[in-house]
C-alpha cells in the first residue's frame, strides 16, 4: 500500500530523472491533460520566486500561473514521452493531470533574494493533481 507522500515522491523522480522530453502532448488551456478519475494525488511543493518588484507588479497574477503552466507541461512530457497514453508509473496507470489546487504566493512566509538585494523574493505553494485508472488492481492506494 502506498502513502500520497510516497506517490509523490515517484512522480517527482521520475520527472527529474527523465532525460526523454518530446512536445508531442499538450495541455488543455485550462492546464489540463489527459481524464479525471477517483483516484487522484495531489502533489505539492514550495518554491521561492526571485525578482524585481520595479518589473512585477502582481507576481500573483502574471508569473506565478505561467509557471504552473510550465511545471505541468514538464510533468506531461515527462510522464507521457512518447505517445500520450496512459503512462505507467511504479505499476500505476496515470491517465491524466490537472493544474488543480491552484497555486499561491504564501504571504506569511519570507525568503532572501539570492540574486540582488533590490529584488523581492516569494514563497509560491504549488500543486498539480495526477490521476490514476480506477480498477480494483489499482485501488490500494492509500491517501493520506
């Protein structure tokens, strides 16, 4: 029986460990890709977002969902290469992901700029949903 941690932790590996990315599937404008099923992880991650606030005014608003498009286009690709089927993961068949919950800037978190003291930095919360094929030889998954 797998843990939603554990799943998520496959998916990432695999996402950075892929060297096979071809532009062969695509993402529905609404970030989207592929069905929705029962059975479904959402993974989650914080990354900080560096930049200069004279050139930004709404980080929320203008990067922040492009880079939410990016992350689940590199997941799309990573997770279907070749023929954008069902893929299998770790013997789980992911046939779809979703750009839901929708990312968010963490307002009570800090974070240093790393590049130039002038810059602002962010904590953005974000997650995408991966979708697994609902059958009774993949229904132990235990989402915790």
């Amino acid at each position: 029986m797998f843990t939603m941690k554990q799943i998520a932790h496959l998916i990432l590996v695999a996402l950075i460990s892929s060297t096979k990315i071809q532009a062969q599937c695509n993402l529905k404008p609404d970030g989207s890709y592929g069905n929705k099923s029962e059975t479904s992880v959402v993974v989650q991650f914080d990354y900080e977002l560096e930049y200069d606030p004279q050139q930004l005014l709404n980080v929320s608003m203008s990067v922040v969902p492009a880079l939410e498009r990016s992350f689940n286009k590199a997941v799309l690709l990573t997770l279907f290469p070749n023929d954008c089927k069902e893929a299998i993961v770790n013997d789980f068949n992911v046939i779809g992901i979703s750009a839901s919950p929708e990312d968010s800037v963490l307002p009570d978190v800090t974070c240093s700029p790393m590049f130039s003291d002038s810059n602002a930095c962010e904590v953005v919360n974000a997650a995408l949903t991966v979708y697994f094929r609902t059958d009774e030889e993949h229904s132990n998954i235990d989402i915790q």
